[in-house]
C-alpha cells in the first residue's frame, strides 16, 4: 500500500471520528453554555461553514432560546442556495416567536431563487397564521400550489 493510499485513510478515519464525535457533543449539550464551547471547537477545526454543524447549530441555539446565536451562525454561511439552512433559520426563529423576521427569511430565499420544499411551508404557514397575514398566507398558498405540494 502506497503511503498516500494509507495517509489518505488515516485521514478519512480521523475526519469520521471527528464528526461523529462533533455530532454527539452537540446533540448532548444540554444549555446555551455548553453549546457555545462546542460551537467555538466547530469554529477552530474550521467547519464553521459546514451545512450539517450550521444547521444543528441553528436549530438547536433555537431550542435554548438564542435566536441571535441561530441567526449568526446562518449569516457566516450566507448567502446559500441550501433549503435546508433555510429551513432551519425560518424554524428557529418561529419557534422563538420571531414570525415577521421568519417571513422576511422565508421572502429573502424566494429572491435568492432557493426553492422552498415541503418542510420549508409548515413554518412559513406557521408565521402567517401567527401573525394573521392573510395576504402573504394566499402568496404562500400559491407557492406550494405552483410546486405541486399540496395534498
């Protein structure tokens, strides 16, 4: 075996390991302390941008209640063409009561051409009966309409 061919898998085991030890952490922190030390290891290995760390860490900064540390972490990714980090920043911020800045999340990816899918809808429809906007509650209805994903 070449040494490059044994560096190679060295490498791929320490990544393996890293992230699933990464992903363990985050899932078993339990408050916004232990999170932010998680997140600063996340931030020095450089996985910072990474879609899977930034999308666990905006939703679970939102289960602690820290919609300005979930919004963070989206803007070091943004802009993004990703639906499912902007599916986790539009559910963050309604499950922290935000749903006027969840809709102007959810318009933002609308203009960036991010097409929304099926989980994108229920928390935009959310942030519109919450908010009681009829208005934007029909664009969204006929957003879902358009793509084919009503039931």
């Amino acid at each position: 075996m070449k040494a490059t061919t044994k560096f190679s898998t060295l490498h791929e085991a320490t990544n393996q390991l890293l992230y699933s030890s990464l992903s363990k952490a985050l899932a078993s922190a339990s408050n916004s302390k232990q999170l932010h030390k998680i997140h600063s290891i996340v931030i020095t290995l450089g996985l910072e941008k990474s879609a899977f760390f930034s999308v666990t860490l905006i939703s679970k900064y939102a289960q602690f209640k820290d919609p300005t540390s979930s919004l963070s972490v989206f803007h070091k990714v943004s802009p993004t063409a990703n639906v499912y980090l902007w599916n986790s920043i539009i559910r963050a911020l309604n499950h922290n009561g935000l749903f006027s800045k969840a809709l102007r999340f959810y318009t933002q990816m609308r203009k960036m051409d991010v097409l929304p899918d099926k989980y994108t809808f229920p928390s935009v429809a959310n942030s519109c009966a919450a908010l009681v906007d009829i208005k934007m509650g029909k664009v969204v209805h006929e957003n879902v309409l358009e793509m084919g994903l009503a039931v």
